[in-house]
C-alpha cells in the first residue's frame, strides 16, 4: 500500500488513478495525516461466498470484522450445561399449582 501526499497527487492524478485501477489502494495523506484511502471501484455483483460478503458489508460500513483471529475456537452449542432432565424439571415444578397437585 503506498501512500501519497494531496500535493503530490494533484500533480500526478492522472498517474496515481492508473495505479488504482491496476489494483493498488493508495492512501492519501494531509501533513503526514492518513485522510483519504483510494482503491479499486467494485461493482455491486453478487458475493461469491461469505468472506466476499463479509468484505462488501465491511467496505461499507454495515459490519466491523473482528480484529483478532479465532484460532480454531467453534461454538458448540449444547444447551446450558445443565445436567439431562433439569429443564423438564423446572418446568413441571413452574406448572404446578401452589398446593402441591
């Protein structure tokens, strides 16, 4: 990723879009201050599967990926952990009347 003074690339526009249409993203810098990214346009066609989803979603906006991998963590779930038979217990005892019937 390179990145280009406003200056500079008010000079050079003309180089730095052939840059970007060629696949490189360009970050645009104010006084050594990041303030504008440029990158290739994508066209608004179909993912063609989740991590080109995601990626489309996180360009604009609408998610924030995760910043740390998952090293291998699943999620499993198994109910609550309780032992067999708790759930239907609790229940009943919820369903009975007051009296004990």
């Amino acid at each position: 990723m390179k990145a280009v003074g406003v200056k500079q690339l008010k000079a050079r526009l003309s180089e730095y879009v052939r840059l970007v249409r060629a696949g490189e993203t360009l970050l645009v810098t104010d006084r050594d201050e990041v303030v504008a990214e440029m990158r290739p346009a994508r066209r608004a066609a179909a993912a063609a599967g989740p991590e080109e989803a995601l990626e489309m979603l996180e360009e604009k906006g609408e998610v924030q990926r995760c910043a740390r991998p998952k090293a291998g963590w699943r999620w499993n779930p198994k109910g609550l952990a309780l032992p067999a038979g708790t759930a239907r217990r609790l229940l009943d005892e919820l369903r009975s009347e007051p009296d004990g019937r």
